[in-house]
C-alpha cells in the first residue's frame, strides 16, 4: 500500500515565515514540531523515544504516515540515531531528530562530528534533567555541555518560537558558507507538553528542497566515495600536516557560525530583545526563565522597583556586543536559571566588564519551577546562590 503524497507548493523561507496565512491552534510544544516538520519538506527523520521528547518524534512519524516525510525510522539507541542522521545528511538529504537530557550526553560524540563534518542537520532538544537520582523533569544542564561542540544553538522561549525556530533553520543550515548543524532547545514539559496559541501556517506549502550541491564539502553518491574527512592521504602521514589541518579546519566551523550571524538575523530581527532597558537593575534570561521574568518584573514595579529585561535567543553564535551594550549602564545583573552550573551566567560574566554586578542566581533544577517572586525576592536582596 503506498503512501499519500500530499500536493504542496514549495516557497521560501521567507515566504513560509513573513507571507504565508496562519492560523491560530490551541497545542503542545510537541504538536508544534509537528506542525513545522509538516512544511519542512524532511527526507529522512530518525528517532529513539526519550521523556520528554518522545511525543514529538512519534507525531513526526505519523506525518511519515501521511506521506509529508519521504523516509523514517527508529534507531537502536541515541548514539546509533545520531550516526544514522549522520550518513543521511552525508548523503546529500534533509534530515530531522530530537533527543534530550541522558539521550543528548549518550549521543555526545557525534555532535561535534556533524560539524567537523560540514552536516546541515537540524535538531530539537526538549531539555530535562540528566542528574542521579533519576530524574525526567525540565532542567537546561544539556546545554552547558553542548556550548563548545561548535553547533549553533537556539534556544525557543514557546511553542511559537519552537515552530519559527525549526523552520527557519534548515535554511540557515543549509546555506553554503554555513553548512553546521543547528540545535533548536525548549525546556521540556514547560514548553512540550503545554498547551498555548501557536500561529502556524495554513497554506498548502512546504520549505524548498535541500540542493546537496551546494554543500562545502563533497556528499557521497556513486562517484563520491564515503572518506569526507579521509580523502586526503598525506594528512595521515605527517603529524605536522595532520595538526594544521585539525586546527584550521576547526577555525573554519567556528567562522561558519560566524557567518550563519547574517541569515539568523534576517528571520530572528535581532539575537536578543529588551524591555525597559534604561533601568538600573536587568534581568537576563533566555528559554522559559524569560516569561517567569516578565511577571516577576510586574511585581517589582508594583513595590515601586524598576527593572528591565534582555532576553536571549541564540546561545551559539553568543550575542556578546549586543549583551554588552545592552548591561553597559546596569548597576544589578540577576540572570535565573534551570539548571545547578549557571551554564548562562558564566557566558554573560566572561563577555561585559564590572561582572561583580552579577547576582549568582537564581537557580532551579531537578524539575522545580521557579516562581516570580524568588526572581523579585533575588532582586531585592541581591543574594542567591541556588535552592
């Protein structure tokens, strides 16, 4: 019995996210992948089922169903998912997976993999945490351990941003003086497993297809052998060629970060947002710890205490120039967070002058939330250093 094919007209990116109708759906952060794979134009999508992220893969498979994605199918483990996506994307097609918290460390390796090896992949993490005891609930800790494997990190405040974020990364990616993998983050079960207004689009339309021509690096097909990273003997011969060309080839991944700056801009508008920046104390926060801080900031102003917010889209490439105009005149930094490392305050502390300003905290983790008034009660003390 064959598939359905549903008749889509492929547009743009630009056209997908700016023109394009939408209509307003009532749906989970998990329904909102959904959503946005359904206009991704997907080749291939590989899954392994992981609390809170399984939901998500499984309705991605139902699309497989439904004939909106060419190719799926369940791996052995995250580690066999992750190199399995690997020799798709080597393969020259557009691939898709998610994981989160023990499944992202078990697949660890092969994130810096894909990017040494130029893979335009585009993943979601729904974070959770991954400490002993065992534990599924929402913490961000994953992220401090994905910062330096070289692949741009976004991290979606809500569903809707889930849903523009996915979709304006395989653009991104895909670009030829990009061509990284791109992690979008949520915070688990805060995001995947609510229920809010998503805008999503209604047209019968998907993403244009994936050109492997474009790529930096050859894709394998039958005149192109499988040694993307071996096809240069004398590399193996010479410690000294070896070394030069690990070195410079990690300096060209870390540039094409760089320049994914420009095309993350064109559907982002900026990587980071302000609301009242002239305030003396600043709240900093990226993910869902930035509505927990809106609300504590109404709190604050109804005690007559001013403060402002400057919330963080992209964690890879960093905003350290737009950060550091944005704290120049801040007298109080406090910067919430879900997870013990405070993986988001060393970055801010280690790019603005006078980092003292920092109040280190707050910070939640083991699937607690955190409620305003202990952001507001940081703010007034200016003395937290966890739960």
């Amino acid at each position: 019995m064959s598939r359905p094919k549903p008749e889509l007209k492929e547009v743009s990116t630009s056209y997908m996210l700016f023109e394009a109708e939408r209509e307003e759906r009532f749906i989970t952060g998990s329904e909102a992948v959904r959503e946005a794979i359904r206009r991704a134009n997907i080749d291939m999508a590989i899954s392994y089922p992981i609390t809170p992220q399984s939901e998500s893969m499984h309705l991605v498979g139902d699309l497989y169903a439904e004939g909106y994605v060419k190719e799926y199918f369940r791996g052995e483990n995250e580690f066999a998912v992750m190199s399995q996506v690997a020799g798709a994307a080597m393969a020259g097609v557009r691939t898709f997976t998610a994981t989160c918290g023990p499944g992202t460390l078990r697949a660890f390796e092969n994130f810096p993999t894909w990017v040494g090896s130029r893979l335009p992949v585009v993943m979601a993490f729904m974070t959770r945490g991954i400490n002993a005891p065992l534990t599924i609930q929402p913490d961000t800790l994953e992220m401090a351990f994905m910062l330096d494997t070289g692949m741009i990190m976004l991290h979606a405040e809500n569903a809707q941003e889930l849903y523009d974020m996915l979709l304006m990364s395989f653009d991104v990616a895909e670009q030829t003086t990009v061509h990284i993998p791109i992690g979008v983050f949520v915070d688990g079960f805060f995001v995947t497993h609510t229920s809010q207004k998503v805008n999503v689009v209604c047209e019968d339309v998907k993403l244009g297809g994936y050109n492997p021509g474009l790529s930096p690096v050859p894709h394998i097909d039958m005149e192109t052998p499988p040694f993307r990273l071996m096809r240069d003997p004398f590399v193996m011969k010479s410690n000294f060629i070896s070394y030069a060309a690990h070195a410079s080839w990690q300096q060209e991944t870390m540039s094409a970060a760089f320049r994914a700056k420009k095309h993350l801009k064109k559907y982002l508008g900026s990587f980071i947002e302000q609301e009242n920046p002239d305030a003396p104390i600043q709240i900093v926060a990226s993910g869902t710890a930035v509505a927990q801080s809106r609300e504590a900031i109404t709190l604050l102003k109804e005690e007559g205490i001013e403060a402002g917010l400057v919330k963080i889209k992209t964690i890879r490439p960093f905003p350290t120039e737009e950060i550091r105009a944005a704290l120049a005149n801040a007298e109080t930094i406090v910067v919430p967070e879900f997870n013990r490392v405070g993986w988001l305050a060393r970055e801010i502390a280690s790019v603005i002058p006078n980092n003292d300003r920092m109040v280190l905290g707050p910070r939640v983790y083991g699937g607690m939330t955190m409620p305003p008034d202990v952001i507001a009660q940081v703010v007034k003390t200016k003395d937290f250093v966890g739960v």
